[in-house]
C-alpha cells in the first residue's frame, strides 16, 4: 500500500536545491522592486505589499514542490553490492587481525 | 540520547562495531564489570534522525524550503516597509492653517471635575480652512488634527488645552474648510486665568500616523492670537 505513496519522488538533487533557492529568491527581489516602484508611483504601500505577496504565492508554487527540474542531475552512486552474510562482510583491519589470532 | 560502548568480548565488539549499541552476546559474559574497571572505548551519540530518517530528517524538504521562502519574504518585507519610512521621513508635513475666530464668550461656572471652586469657562466658535492634500503620501494611513489654545496665566507659564480635533483617514476629502465650528471639549481654566487674557492662541496641530516609522506631530503655520473679554456672561440657565 506505501509503495505507491514510496515511489513518487520527492527529492531534489543538489543543483536543484539550488536552483530553486536562486529561483525564489530571484522572484521575490524582483516581485519587492517592481511592488517599491510601483507603491511609490501610486503612493500606495498597499499595492507594495500585495505584488510581494503576489510574488511569494508564484515562488510557492514553482520552489516547493520537487517540480523534475530540479531532479535533473542526480547523484552517481556506486552500484550496490551483493547481499552477503555478517561474517564474510569487510571489517576493520584491527578487528580482522584480533579475530585470526 | 548517550551509550557507552564497552568491549566486553570480541563478538560484542564487532556487534557493537556495526550497531553502535553496547551488546553482549548470549553465551558470553560481561567481563567488563568483573572485576576490574570498565574500559570506555567511545561515546555514542545517537542523534534523532537514527528514529525517524524518512522523510522528515532530510536536509532539504518541501518544508525547509517553504521555511527559507518564508523567511525570506519576511525580510524582503521589512526592508521594504524601512524603504518606505525612509523615503518620507525627511519630508516637511507642514502646511497653512487658516484658524479664524467669529465669537467668544466667557462664563464663570462651578468646575465639577476639577477644584470645585468657580473657574473661568471658555466658548470658541471658530472657522478652520486648510488644505491637508500635500501632507498625505504613501506612509500616510491617517491624521489625528486638534485645535489647541495656549496661554499664559498667572498661576502656569504654559496652558494648554485642546479644544476640538478631527480624524482625517487617507482618501477623504483632506480639503478642509468649516465654518462656525463649536470647541468639542470643554475650555476650562482651572481658576480664573482667561478672564481679560490678552493673548490666547489657538494653533491646529496634527499627528501624522504613519505605515512605518516615527509619529510626527507637527504644527500648521499659522494661527490666531485673540483677547478674551473682560466680563464673564452671565445666563440664567446653561
């Protein structure tokens, strides 16, 4: 029954932690300068107020969820090994020369 | 959470090794508190992501982010709530008043909020005209006007009493003109300083209610000086 839930991703790889951070910060600077200009031409902080909040919402909906762009240069992880009991597993060159005394 | 690892015996070593628990195998003994002092090997802590790792102990969830993007936002806001204080704090809220006096009229009544002795008791009909338009820019919410009138006495350097004020909110019509207002409040002295007081004033004053920043209280330009008379009314009923 997880297994469904299990098998959506929902991770972001590094560069696109990244990219999203870059990507809210971006619309957020952009969205406050474009709301400052625009309050102090039409003297009204409120509009200010609303086109940065306008501009949280949109980053809200592009950074939050793990969108497949940014899952676009995944981890090269090394294959895995064999399954293999305890005893044959590699262990510790100390504890290897203690155990053939 | 904090384990002490003990090596007790080769296998639990090894066990312990892997798991980073203390364990004592079954079949063997502890000899670790058999006789001579127990040999700390390492201290293990065991933070909370070993109890839950999926997927609430990531370094970078849905949930960091939002928190990131939050606060972020938060501070992109105080900045610019700071940028819109600064661009007006500099900027001169004064403008002209035009206070003018059509009748005053002096009673000597009972004061029975004050010293319960008989106390000189003003009324002002006045005319007030000012354009407040300039005064309003985008840190403006509201001004809080009051038309004050100071004199001297003998008793006080300095009195002062508010007569009549006004709320103006940004977006009414900040063109004031009115005529033959009466004082709102009561203009008592508290003894019979206003008697025959050549030089009363009456100065309209505003606080500046801001979006962000400091109140200002500023002062119009301009105001009116008047004498009061020398006799008191006398009525029958007030």
């Amino acid at each position: 029954m997880f297994s469904k839930f299990n098998s959506i991703p929902t991770h972001m790889d590094y560069k696109g932690q990244k990219l999203a951070e870059q990507i809210f910060q971006g619309i957020v600077l952009v969205s406050a300068v474009i709301g400052f200009v625009y309050g102090l031409v039409i003297e009204q902080f409120g509009w200010t107020v609303y086109i940065v909040l306008a501009g949280f919402a949109i980053s809200c909906v592009l950074t939050l969820p793990p969108w497949p762009m940014y899952r676009r240069s995944p981890l090269a992880w090394q294959p895995a090994l064999p399954e293999s009991p305890v005893e044959a597993a590699p262990k510790p060159e100390s504890l290897k020369k203690k155990k053939h005394k | 959470m904090l384990l002490v690892m003990q090596a007790a015996d080769q296998r639990a070593e090894e066990e312990s090794f892997r798991t980073g628990f203390r364990v004592t195998l079954p079949g063997t003994t502890d000899r670790s508190f058999n006789g001579h002092k127990p040999e700390y090997k390492a201290i293990v802590f065991i933070s909370p992501s070993f109890f839950c790792t999926r997927p609430f102990y990531r370094m970078n969830t849905a949930l960091s982010r939002a928190n990131s993007l939050f606060a972020f936002s938060l501070s992109v806001m105080a900045a610019l709530t700071f940028g819109c204080f600064i661009t007006t704090a500099f900027k001169d809220r004064r403008v002209p008043v035009n206070v003018h006096v059509s009748r005053v009229m002096l009673k000597n009544v009972d004061d029975f909020t004050g010293p319960r002795e008989r106390s000189d008791l003003g009324f002002i009909n006045f005319d007030l005209s000012a354009n407040l338009q300039p005064i309003f820019d985008w840190n403006v919410k509201q001004l809080f006007l009051y038309l004050s009138a100071e004199y001297a006495t003998k008793s006080n350097s300095l009195n002062q009493v508010v007569l009549w004020d006004k709320i103006v909110l940004r977006g009414e019509n900040s063109n004031l003109v009115l005529r033959d207002m009466k004082s709102k409040y009561f203009f008592f002295d508290d003894g019979n300083g206003l008697r025959a007081n050549k030089n009363i004033t009456l100065t309209l004053s505003w606080n500046v209610v801001p979006n962000a920043g400091i109140l200002p209280l500023v002062s119009g330009t301009g105001f009116v000086s008047l004498p009061f008379p020398e006799t008191y009314e006398t009525t029958k009923s007030y």
